[in-house]
C-alpha cells in the first residue's frame, strides 16, 4: 500500500470537506446506539490537535485496524457537531509505523526549545541563594535536564505535547517572580525553586518516546510526587552546604503542590510558598486547557463548550482564527527585570524593602 506524505492536518479541517489522510488513534471505544447497533467512538491526531471522530458503519469489522496507538488511513467527511468539528469515517485501513512520519504525529509546543532552555538558564541564574542554586544546577543536569526540555506535562488535560512541561514550568516560574515582588512575605528563591521541581518527575512517570503518550510502570505504581521526592533527596546529598529546613520545605512544596487530599497531596500546602506554587499551579493548567478548548472552535464569535466534566460546567469562550488577536502562540511569560539575580536584601525572607510594601499597598486599592 502506498501512503502518500501528510498534507492535510487537523487544524486545518473545514465543515463538508472530504478527505483521505493518515492520523494516530489516540482513544477507542466500540459502543452501541440506541437502536443497538455497534458503532466506532474514535479519537484522532496528528501534531496539530485532536478530533473526534465515529465509524457508524461496520464498526465491528474495522475495530481490530483502529486499535490506540495505529496508525490509520481514512477516507471521511468533515462535520461539525456541537460547535466543534468531528470526522464521519467511511472506511479505514491500518498503516504501519514505518510509513509515516513521526515528526507528523508528535503535538508540540507553541514556543521554541531552544528558546525556553535558554530562559531555564537565565532561571537557574538569577537564584541567589547559593545553596539553593547549586541543588537546582544539580538537579537540572545531563539527562534530566535534556528530559525535562522535551516532556509533557501531563497526558490529556494540559500541556500535552513535546515541550509541554518546561512551557508549563516557566510559565509558574514567570508568574512566582511577580507574585514575590507582590506579597513581602513570599521568600522568593524557595518558591522558584518549588516551582521549578514540582511537575520534574514527570520526566519518569510518562513514557513520551511516542504518541499517544501513556504512563511508565514507575509513573503508575508510584507517581510523581514520590519520584520528585526521590529527585529531590538523591541530589541534596550532592550539596553539603544546604540546609535540611531547605531540603523539607521543597519536598513539602512538591508533596502539596495538588493542594487538596482528593487530588493526591499526602500534605495540604502548609507555608506560603507552597499555598501560592498550588494556586498559580492550578491556574496555568486551567488557562492553557482553556486555550486548546478554544483553538478547536470554529469562526470568532463567542460560544459555548461542550460540558466540562471535570470542571462541572459549561465555558463560554470566544472562537480564533489565524489573523485574531485572541489566537493562541508562544510568549515568553516573564518581563527584562523577573530573570536578574537580585541580592538578599532585595528578596531575603526579611529584607523586603520598605519602598516595595507601598508599593503593594497602593495596588490593592
């Protein structure tokens, strides 16, 4: 069978077009209609995004070719449903690996890697807390570091593409900057750093190599709250000069860093540091689930979502196009000044100066 080159993504889909294209199946389910009759429930991808998509007819027949993980070939229309677009598949054939190619299939970051490793330097510079410095240059070194620039962050809600999880942690790092300077009693070396090490143990519990991305065994048997503990602990024996208060108060930060007991924390966030890592956590998840809802809707009026289950609502969102300004893309999230090293008493656990709480007086007013 030939395949030809990928030319047609699903991005670029449009309501009524007939198509004939490789994707990856990434979710499938053979359920039945009311009638009773058996029906393919698919999910498709390739690096631009996901689609629904439904086998109505002989469904039975193509299961075995539409297995998660193959690759297959579909000739089908496109039509939107619920305000979003989904494929009505006529027939599918599968397509081995060796004749696509990957780099096609693999949904990665907005922003450059290059890019952002460059920013996880200047990161890892502008810590001035030497101890804390010197754990975090060990931490974030020769594979773990080369891992880190390329995992996802998570496998479906956020973030989930190549890149994903340093996008992820820069963007709470750019946010804990600002935050620090808001609020006088954030010591803000402790809570980069809590930001920088509180998803790194991802790098073990996804198996990213290819997509769709799954977990290891290591990520499902232990997860990566304990891994980031283990992470923490093996390269704090490397730092003599750190303190083990230091030691602890990371460890309680990536512990907690999900906020709630129901959502996996062993410990609630008990310092300020961990309480403000768990908001700004939660909310760069929510806001880049947000834009890939948003990124999927057609025209650029406002709409409304399917319902969110995991969220218990509906969202109205406004729709994007190539040309709007609300479309989304990659940004760097801090300013010049968030990335200079600053002396201790600049941002010392009591050397906030006096000049900065009026500041942040005058703000909240």
């Amino acid at each position: 069978m030939s395949v030809p080159s990928k030319t047609l993504f699903i991005n670029q889909l449009v309501a009524g077009q007939q198509l004939q294209e490789v994707f990856l199946v990434s979710r499938k389910s053979l359920a039945e209609t009311k009638a009773g009759k058996p029906y393919l429930a698919l999910g498709l991808m390739d690096r631009s995004g996901e689609i629904e998509a439904r086998v109505w007819d002989n469904a039975e027949q193509y299961a075995a070719a539409a297995e998660e993980g193959n690759f297959i070939l579909v000739q089908a229309t496109a039509k939107p449903f619920r305000e979003q677009m989904q494929l009505s598949i006529n027939t599918l054939q599968q397509v081995a690996e060796a004749m696509v190619d990957l780099a096609d299939y693999m949904p990665a970051s907005p922003r450059s890697l290059a890019e952002m490793a460059k920013e996880l330097e200047l990161v890892l510079a502008s810590i001035s807390d030497q101890p804390l410095q010197h754990l975090m240059l060990t931490v974030f070194s020769g594979e773990t570091r080369e891992k880190f620039q390329r995992a996802p962050a998570a496998k479906k809600m956020h973030h989930a593409y190549i890149g994903g999880l340093i996008e992820h942690t820069l963007s709470i790092v750019g946010m804990a900057c600002k935050a620090a300077e808001h609020y006088p009693l954030i010591n803000r070396d402790m809570l980069v750093c809590g930001a920088l090490l509180h998803d790194l143990a991802k790098i073990e519990e996804f198996d990213f190599a290819r997509p769709p991305f799954g977990y290891t065994d290591k990520g499902r048997l232990v997860g990566h709250l304990v891994l980031g503990v283990e992470l923490v602990r093996q390269a704090a024996l490397q730092v003599p000069e750190i303190e083990n208060e230091q030691v602890d108060q990371l460890i309680h930060m990536v512990l907690s860093h999900h906020g709630q007991y129901a959502y996996g924390s062993p410990v609630l966030p008990m310092t300020p540091e961990a309480i403000l890592l768990n908001q700004l956590d939660d909310m760069d998840a929510k806001m880049n689930y947000l834009q890939g809802l948003q990124a999927k809707l057609q025209g650029a009026d406002w709409q409304w979502s399917d319902y969110q289950r995991h969220l218990e609502r509906f969202l109205y969102l406004q729709g994007t196009d190539e040309n709007s300004e609300n479309a989304p893309g990659g940004h760097s999230p801090f300013r010049p000044t968030d990335l200079q090293p600053k002396s201790e008493e600049d941002h010392g656990s009591n050397g906030k100066k006096k000049n900065m709480i009026d500041h942040r007086q005058q703000s909240l007013f």
